[in-house]
C-alpha cells in the first residue's frame, strides 16, 4: 500500500538514495534539504520517472521556526506520515577534544541532536494520534563506538542511538516502531563535507576500501519499513565487509 514518507536531508547520499527506493514503490514523498536547487531537481526527476506526489521543502533542521512552519503546518493531504527518516545530519572537522572548533560542535550537536528532535515533536503527535507509524533514526557506528578525534561527533550520535530507545518505549503503547540505523563508511558527501570541501582528503577515507554507497543503506531502511505490522526491527549495524569497526578497516594496498 501506498504511504506517506518524510525523509529529512534528501538531498544527497543516504537521504536521497532513501527518496529513490520509496519513490520506485510509488509512496508519496515529502523530501526536505537546505539546498533548493538540488531537492527540486530530484522532486521533479522522481515525479517524471515515476509518476508519484512529492512535496519538497527548503528548510533547515536546527531552526525549530522553519521546522514549525513547514512540518507543523502541513496541507491536510500531506498531514498523515506513515514513515519519518530522520536522515538530515553532519559531521563537521576531526579534531582532539582540546582544539576543537566550538563551531563544528554547535553544528553537530543542533543538526543531529536537535534537529532530530524537533521534527519528531512536530510529526510523532500524528502517528500517536492514528495509532499507526514508523520512526526511522540514522545514528551511526560512530554512536556505538567512539574514535580518536570524533568526540563530539560520536557524541550527537550515540545521542541519536540513546534517543531512539527512549522513543521506542514512549510510543510503543501507541503502536508506533522505532528503528536505529547505525552505518559505518559510506561514501557520500559526508566526508567532504567533514573536511569542508576537500576532496583529496574526503577521498584518503575511503583509500583500498569498497565502502557502502547510500543505496546499501536505502535498501536496509526500505527492508525495515515494509515488514508486517507485527515486526519491529529495533537496530541495525551495517559497515563494508572490509572494517570491523569504527577505527579497523582493512584496507587493500
Ligand atoms: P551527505 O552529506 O551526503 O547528506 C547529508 C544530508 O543532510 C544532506 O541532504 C544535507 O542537505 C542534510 N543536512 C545537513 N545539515 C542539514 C540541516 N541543518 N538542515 C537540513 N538538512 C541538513 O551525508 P550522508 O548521506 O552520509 O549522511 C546522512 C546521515 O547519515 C547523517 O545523519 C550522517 O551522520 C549519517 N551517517 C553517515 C555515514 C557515512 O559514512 N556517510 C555513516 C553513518 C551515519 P543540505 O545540505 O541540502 O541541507
Ligand atoms: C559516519 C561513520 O565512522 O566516519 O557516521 O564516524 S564514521
């Protein structure tokens, strides 16, 4: 059956990958992202190629206003949301906790943290509402472990890993399935977006690897979300056969 799907950050890597995989389905899609050009691109390009309503919305995750005004209002053909994939987040820098950049902390700690948080408070009152819907939270391997330099960053996201517990208890009297989703490398725009655009050094983290693409983990949060109401798959670690952990990657030479 065809549902409702919110997916945060769609715009690029896993985010927009999720919006294909729902798309191919023919759910109903409300797509959201900070840049503009790029979330109308891919609303228009998956309305073409697959004949299906999207809404996309241009707002950003860490100002609880704009996240009022466009989750908390919207039209009444889309206010009925089956599914939340809380995707929208970032890792900014890699530094010892000592000579950070307080910035980069406040960025990590509003996007993945409380942006997370906010359109949860705007959408999960719905799904207590009808008794029916799916949070989707991507967390990280990086909110399993911890590694050299990545403090904050683990941080927001073992935040993120604690949070969905939390939720998961609040709403199961309500019907409602929460999932973590806790990645490790994938190559997207994560990387150069941590090292601020660059790419050499984007590319050095995934040297002599085969990493997961953003399609690896649509299709993993596609599985979760169309198992039988009775099932509930609480969290899933996804990571390359090649790294056993955050900080052990076996890498070809
Ligand atoms: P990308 O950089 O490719 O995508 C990040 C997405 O988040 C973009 O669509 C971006 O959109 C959106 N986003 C970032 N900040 C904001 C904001 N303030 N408001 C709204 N949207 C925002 O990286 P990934 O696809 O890899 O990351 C997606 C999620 O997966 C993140 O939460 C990340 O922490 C997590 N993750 C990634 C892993 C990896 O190795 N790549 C591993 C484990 C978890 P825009 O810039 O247009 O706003
Ligand atoms: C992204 C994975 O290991 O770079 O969440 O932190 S890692």
């Amino acid at each position: 059956m065809r549902k409702t799907v919110l997916v945060t950050g769609a715009t690029s890597g896993i985010g927009e990958a999720t919006a294909i995989k729902f798309a191919e389905a023919t759910n109903r899609l409300i797509l959201t992202g900070r840049r503009k050009d790029r979330l109308d691109q891919l609303a228009e390009h998956l309305v073409e190629e697959y004949g299906i309503d999207i809404l996309p919305l241009c707002f950003d995750v860490r100002d609880r206003k704009q996240v009022d005004k466009y989750l908390g209002h919207l039209p009444e053909e889309w206010s009925n949301i089956d599914i939340l994939v809380n995707n929208a987040g970032l890792a900014a820098g890699l530094s010892h906790i000592d000579e950070g950049d307080i910035d980069d902390w406040d960025q990590m700690i509003d996007t993945n943290i409380r942006g997370l948080l906010y359109v949860t408070r705007v959408i999960a009152p719905g799904m207590v509402k009808r008794r029916s819907g799916h949070i989707i939270n991507i967390s990280s391997l990086a909110g399993k472990e911890v590694y050299e330099n990545g403090a904050v960053y683990c941080g927001s996201k073992h935040a993120v890993d604690a949070i969905s517990r939390g939720m998961r208890i609040d709403l199961v009297k309500h019907n409602i399935k929460v999932t973590n989703v806790a990645p490790g490398m994938v190559e997207t725009e994560f990387s150069l977006v941590r090292f601020r655009g660059d790419k050499e050094r984007a590319a050095s983290v995934y040297a002599g690897v085969h990493p997961l693409t953003g399609d690896d983990i649509a299709k993993v949060i596609f599985y979760c979300a169309t198992l039988p109401p009775h099932v509930c798959i609480n969290d899933v670690v996804i990571t390359p056969t090649a790294q056993a952990a955050a900080h052990y990657t076996f890498r070809k030479s």
